[in-house]
C-alpha cells in the first residue's frame, strides 16, 4: 500500500528531526564481505554495522580511549 502525500510529508519530517546520515565508502569486495556478515548472522546491514560501531566504543570508552 502506498503512502500518501501526507503520510511521506510527515516521515520525512521525522526522519530529518530524528536522523542523520553517516555517509562512508569503502571497496566492493569489503561491502561484500559485511553484507554477507550481516546476513550470517542474521542482521540487516544496518544493525550489523550499528553493533559493530557500539562494540568498538565500548571497548574505546574501557581501555580510556575516549
């Protein structure tokens, strides 16, 4: 079902008060490699890359790093 005018006003609203883009590159053989990660262990893209960015900072924030 597709959304309507207002629906998609209301969505990109929230998502530009609540949202922001992280833009990176990285080689195709790397992005390949995280895709099928992420789906091995069942994740979307999204919430591999997100767990893998939390793990780090915790690590960062006990070894005093940050």
């Amino acid at each position: 079902m597709a959304l309507t005018e207002a629906q998609r006003k209301a969505n990109d609203k929230y998502l530009a008060a609540k949202y922001e883009r992280l833009p990176v590159s990285y080689s195709k053989d790397f992005c390949t490699a995280v895709r099928a990660a992420a789906e091995a262990s069942g994740c979307s893209l999204a919430g591999y890359v997100k767990k893998a960015i939390e793990a780090q900072m915790e690590q960062d924030k006990k070894s005093g790093a940050v």
